[in-house]
C-alpha cells in the first residue's frame, strides 16, 4: 500500500474514534468523585478552623 494512503486513512480512522470517545466521554464527574472532593474540602475547612494548641508537645 502506497505511504500516502495509509497515512490518509489512518486519519480518517482516528477522527472516527475521536468522534466516538466524545460522545461516550460523561458529561459531568461521577458521584464518587464529587463526593471525594467534597470530603477533600471538608478536612481542609475542619483543619482550618480547629485553634492551636495551648502548648506544643517537646521532645529531649
């Protein structure tokens, strides 16, 4: 098979499943990974609101 004919058809082959991945891709993130992200900020929020301690822990 002459080069430039495969080439063109393996373009054409790729711009076919790149237009099939699009439309299977979700269109919004999974619920697990909202509600990972949700809890990523919640620890965040709860670390940054905790006070400091009185006095810190020494070692020898």
């Amino acid at each position: 098979m002459h080069c430039d004919i495969h080439y063109t058809l393996h373009r054409h082959r790729t711009a076919e499943l790149m237009a099939v991945a699009a439309r299977l891709r979700p269109r919004r993130p999974a619920l697990r990974h909202r509600a990972g992200w949700l809890m990523v900020d919640l620890g965040l929020r709860l670390v940054q609101s905790r006070p400091a301690p009185a006095c810190s822990a020494r070692t020898a």
